[in-house]
C-alpha cells in the first residue's frame, strides 16, 4: 500500500510541477530587473535538475540492462538512444547554463565599470523628491556623451600626430 502511495505523491508532483513553469515568465512583467542570476534561478535551474534526474533514471535502466544482458538475457531495444536523447539534453542545459553564468560575468564587469568610470552613480527617480547623491538617469547619458567626446577628439588627435610624423622625411 505505501508503494501506490508513493505513485500517487509522484505524480502529484510531476502535475505541480508543470503548475510551477507558468511563473518563470512573471520576472519579464519587470523590464528593468533583468537580473541573470535571478533568470538562471527560475529557468535553468529546475531544468538542470530534471535533466540531471532523467539522465540519471535512464543511466540506471541502462547499467540494469547490461547487467541482466550480461547475465544471458535477451537485450531490450532503445535504452542507448533514450540515454543518448537524455544526455544530449543534459548537455543543452548546461550549454545554456554556462551563457547564463557568462552574461552575468559580463553585466557584473559593465556595472564595476560603469561605477569605476562614472563620477557619481546613477540613480532612479523616484516621487517629487529629487536625490541627494548620484545623478539621474538623463545627466548619466550627458555623462557618457561628454565622455565619447573626449575620446574621440583623443582619437582624432592621435590620429593627427601619426600622420604628421608619417609625412616626415
């Protein structure tokens, strides 16, 4: 009796499951907190672990299958495909994991440069009240505006002196 109850709780949560991937898509109602982690959070991780689950489920039907072919009995047909289909997957998700792990590196090394370069950080504005530190969004692109500026003027300059000491006999 414990064993059809253990079915049954088994696929209560196989159906809660699927119940559980209609929120993922709630984080995208909030276009600013584009959070990668919090993106592989919700959507990768609970395929990882299910694809780990699987490739491990069907991993074990196929050493029990080579077991008992190895003991003389006749060998049942599409356990290596379902292992291969199943470890393909696996590797999917872990293809995706890693882009995710490399956007987040990559958004962490432009939000510790843009606080490196940026003379004051910015902020959102929030109410009537206007902040007391940082600048506003608008003034941070006036910022960077300046900034692009300079550069290419630095660009231009430099591109001066090497032709002129290019034409030099």
């Amino acid at each position: 009796m414990a064993a059809p109850v253990a079915t049954t709780g088994a696929s209560h949560m196989s159906q809660g499951q699927p119940q559980q991937q209609p929120q993922p898509p709630q984080p995208p109602q909030q276009p600013t907190d584009v959070d990668p982690v919090a993106k592989f959070k919700s959507l990768l991780l609970p395929r990882l672990k299910e694809s780990l689950a699987t490739l491990f489920k069907v991993a074990g039907q196929a050493f029990n299958q080579n077991a008992q072919q190895d003991g003389g009995f006749k060998p049942a047909e599409g356990h290596q495909q379902k292992f291969e289909k199943s470890l393909e997957e696996f590797y999917g998700v872990c293809d995706q994991v890693e882009v995710s792990l490399r956007l987040a590196l990559e958004s962490q090394s432009q939000v510790s440069d843009s606080n490196k370069f940026t003379p004051q950080p910015v902020l959102q504005a929030k109410g009537d009240t206007p902040p007391t530190e940082g600048q506003l969004y608008p003034n941070y692109l006036a910022t960077i505006r300046s900034q692009i500026t300079c550069a290419k003027e630095v660009h231009d300059m430099l591109h001066e002196c090497v032709r002129k000491l290019s034409d030099r006999p």
